[in-house]
C-alpha cells in the first residue's frame, strides 16, 4: 500500500506521550502515529481502509452502535405501551369503583323509598341489571381488551 507524506508538529507533551506509547507497543513512531490518526477518524465515524484492519472494526462497531440504538428504541417503545397500558388499567379500575357506588347507592335509595309494591322492585332490579351491565362494561371488558 502507497502510503503519502503528512507532516505536523507537536508540542513537547504530546511528542513525548507518542514516543512513550511507540515504546510500550514496541512500534515505530510513523506508525503510532498513523494508529492515533486512523483511530481519530474512525471514532469520528470517517471511513479508515486501513491494512491493519482498523476501517473494517470501525465499520463493524458502526453496525453494532445502530443495532444497540435499535434495540433502545425498540425497548422504549415497548415500554411507553406498557406504562399507556397500565395508566387505562387504572382509569378503569376508578370507573369501575365509581359505578359501582353508583348502583349499590341506586339500590339502596330504591330500597328506602316509600314501599309502592311493584314499582320498588322494579326499580330494585332494574337498578341491579344496571349495576351488572356497567360492571361488566367497565370491568371484564377493559380486562379482555387490556391483554
């Protein structure tokens, strides 16, 4: 592979540092620095054809950062369901609460009224049929659309 001159220059701390890190990797100074330069780029997410192998690992761990940020998404939306979910479950819990005060107060007021036979009992279960209906409407319905 043809390699091209690049020249800079450096400050004393950082020609010292690349010297110390040639030396702890028993590599040449022209190659730390092509390895600092080719590591710079891909963590910038340039594209590196490097014969080392550094292009081909920064584009596979390109490919593995999207996957996690998939599977990120993937969770956050799996948990945004989950708590909408859970918020309905409790709203109808609620309504099934409040209607069913409603009846049994409904119930009760049917049974204190002035006792005019049929007409009470009427009421009284017409007031039950009304409490199952909403019962079953707030309760067991929301229950089997939940899952």
């Amino acid at each position: 592979m043809a390699r091209e001159l690049i020249q800079t220059r450096a400050d004393e701390d950082t020609a010292d540092a690349l010297e110390e890190y040639a030396d702890d990797a028993d590599i040449t100074r022209s190659e730390a620095i092509r390895r600092a330069v080719r590591s710079h780029l891909a963590d910038k997410g340039y594209p590196v054809a490097a014969a080392d192998g550094a292009g081909q690992v920064s584009s596979e761990l390109q490919e593995l950062r999207d996957d996690v940020a998939d599977v990120e998404d993937t969770l956050t939306e799996t948990v945004d369901v989950l708590e909408e979910r859970r918020a309905a479950r409790a709203k109808l819990k609620r309504n099934q609460t409040v209607l069913g005060a409603v009846a049994l107060g409904y119930i009760a007021v049917t049974f204190a009224l002035p006792d005019v036979a049929w007409l009470t009992t009427a009421w009284a279960v017409a007031g039950v049929g009304l409490a199952a209906a909403f019962l079953y409407q707030t309760y067991w319905i929301g229950v089997a659309s939940d899952e």
